[in-house]
C-alpha cells in the first residue's frame, strides 16, 4: 500500500443517479415474496423485506451490480439481483462493468470520506465529497483494487474458519429435543401478556454527556458502549468513561424517541445515554437465558417495530410500551421457557449451518481463483 499511487475522485466519474419512480413502504412487503426492498437502514445488507411488486431495477449482463446508497445512515450496500426501494435511498448505476470487489473498494474508500451527521440526511455531501483510489499511468487501477480485496476476503474467511473451528460450531445438527421443538411449531399454544407483566424498566444514573461530544469508538477511559435511539449497531454509537455509568448487561433496548422502535437484546455491557431505555425480565431468580430473551426481543418488535411509528406518530417511552400485549408461547398459563429455549437454539444452528456451509463454499472458491492466478 505505501508504493501505491493515488488519485482523487467524485462520486459522478464511476456512477450515475438513478432515476426513482416507485417508492414502497413496510407495507408493501409481503411474506415469501422473493424480490428485495432496500431502504435506509443498516442491517441486513440495507434489506427490510420482500415485496410481490414488479422489480424496479433490474440486474443484467450489462448492469450486473447497483449500489444502494442509505442516505440517512451513509450505507453502501450492492444489489446482485432485481430489487426495489423504499425512502431515503439513492441507486447509483456503475458507468462501467466493475467486478463486486472494485466495487467493494470504491465504496469503502467513499463512505470514509463522508462524515457522519447522525440521522441527517448524507447525500447532500456524499455526492460533492472527494475520495482516493489507487492509479496507474494516471488512471484508476482496477486490477490492484480487485486484488487487495480479493486479498482481504481470504482472510477473512480463513478467521471465520478458525472460529468456527475453535469454538466448536462445525457441528449443527439438531438435538430431537430441538428438532420436535421445530416440528409442533404450528401446535404451540401462544398467549397475549401484558409488557408491564413481564418487564421492568431499569432505573440508570443520567448521564452528563451529549452525543455529538463523545467518541464514536472506543478511546482512552471512554470505553463503555452508550445506547440512544439510533438503529444502527443496535443503537450503540458512542462510548463513555465508566465511572458514573450504570453498567447493563443482558437486558433489552428500546428507543424512546426514534423513528424506528427496534428492541435488542444487548449481550454485552453498556449504559444508557438518551432517548432510549433498558428492561429486564421480572420474573425467575435467575432472569431469562439469553436465547430467551432473543425470542422475547421479537415478540416485541411484532408490537413496537410498526410503520405506524415515527416521528410524526411516535410510541413514546416505557409509560407507553408498558401497556402493550405480546405474544409467547404458553404453558398452564404461564411463559414456556423451554419452547422459547429450544426453538432459538434450533435457529441458530440453522443459520449456522448456512454460514459453514458459505466458508466452505467461498474457501473453494477463493481457491479456484489463486489456480486460475497462477495458470
């Protein structure tokens, strides 16, 4: 990298601006739809769901990628097959046929040079921003980006394969309990409690830091992970000093003040710094297991994560939330611990699987690409 030489350019010498004409919504998403919605968000590849709607944009020989850009939390993300849009995105079509990996590359060189302005909007900026990219005889050198890319991509997987390894995860098979757990899901017996009855809010020490002063990393005593009401990182952004802190652990977040009302399950410690608020379970001496409180955390997005809400019809805080119903499964009337148990454990072997299966996969592939390198 240091031998390198670079040059600098603007968003409008590699894309163009796609025109926009239909923009869905969260209610246009259909269950087992296949063609993707993009939207702002952070997770998920940028992906809130799928709709039955006709694909606005369309992946081909000649437009084989687009990128998707999320204006409110600066995402680049790269669509490799026919998909639509919701709000607050920009589709910016490739001027050239660009590997993924040369994308990967432009993409990353240009969100770091794109500031982050909260929940603002970024465009305004992405698009006049310069950012650096790699030349050779004065143009840019595509080969040497697919390459380092292509570099790192291999060891990454090689650490992933290592975890995998080392942490005992190659093994996904289901246990009969999880796999019966599976089976009856369509028999489970599900019953409506209040959120009052279930949770406690957390009372925290307030503390005397705004957002916009602090770290967005960790930084000398700055070190412990504050919540707010952004949806991104699960709405840990900023760091803190300890000392002062209420220090929380295995309990779950929700926004008090955002346009999405997303509740985690935080594993980790962290403390709360605005807008948002922490429960825990009321119920056990030991409270809920974590896999349990992964399965609550969906029941409750089923009642909080709406459309509905924003910022024009908020949901407010714990004074509201507190008094709506969730679905769980049910036993003599009482949460079933054990399907909540099984069933996210089942899961996440599942999605497991997947990611051995795709380390695997990408491993043989990396593979075919250094035999092809060196033919």
């Amino acid at each position: 990298m240091k031998n390198i030489e670079w040059g600098k350019y603007k968003f409008d010498k590699l894309f163009k601006i796609c025109k926009v004409s239909n923009k869905l919504s969260k209610s246009d998403l259909v269950s087992n739809a296949k063609i993707p919605v993009f939207s702002s968000e952070s997770t998920n590849n940028g992906i809130i769901g799928y709709t039955d709607k006709k694909a606005e944009f369309i992946i081909s020989s000649e437009i084989p990628y687009y990128i998707v850009f999320g204006d409110h939390t600066r995402t680049f993300n790269i669509a490799i097959q026919d998909f639509c849009v919701a709000d607050n995105v920009k589709v910016l079509q490739p001027l050239s046929s660009y590997s993924k990996n040369e994308l990967l590359f432009i993409i990353s060189s240009w969100k770091k040079c794109v500031p982050d302005k909260g929940y603002s909007r970024h465009w305004s900026v992405a698009k006049k921003v310069y950012f650096q990219l790699p030349t050779k005889d004065d143009k840019i050198d595509f080969d040497f980006m697919g390459r380092f890319v292509a570099e790192i991509e291999n060891k990454t997987n090689l650490k992933l394969e290592n975890y995998i390894s080392d942490n005992g995860l190659s093994d996904c098979h289901l246990t009969e309990l999880e796999k019966r757990t599976l089976n009856k899901y369509e028999n489970i017996e599900w019953r409506e409690f209040k959120m009052s009855f279930l949770f406690q809010r957390i009372k925290t020490i307030k503390l005397p830091y705004k957002a916009k002063d602090l770290p967005n990393q960790q930084s000398g005593n700055h070190s412990l992970p504050c919540l707010t009401s952004s949806f991104n990182n699960q709405g840990l952004n900023y760091y803190a000093p300890r000392e002062g802190a209420t220090v929380l652990k295995n309990v779950i977040s929700i926004p008090s003040n955002s346009d999405v009302y997303r509740a985690y399950f935080q594993s980790n410690e962290f403390t709360v710094l605005s807008d948002a608020y922490a429960i825990e379970w009321v119920f056990n001496e030991d409270g809920l297991k974590p896999n349990q409180y992964l399965f609550a955390v969906q029941c409750i997005n089923k009642v909080t994560d709406l459309p509905i809400y924003s910022y024009k019809n908020k949901l407010g805080g714990w004074n509201v939330a507190k008094d709506k119903y969730i679905q769980l499964p049910a036993k003599n009337s009482k949460p079933d611990y054990e399907i909540m148990e099984n069933l996210i454990s089942a899961i996440k072997k599942l999605v497991i699987k997947n990611v051995v299966l795709h380390v695997e996969n990408k491993k043989k592939e990396l593979n075919k690409q250094t035999e092809n390198a060196n033919a």
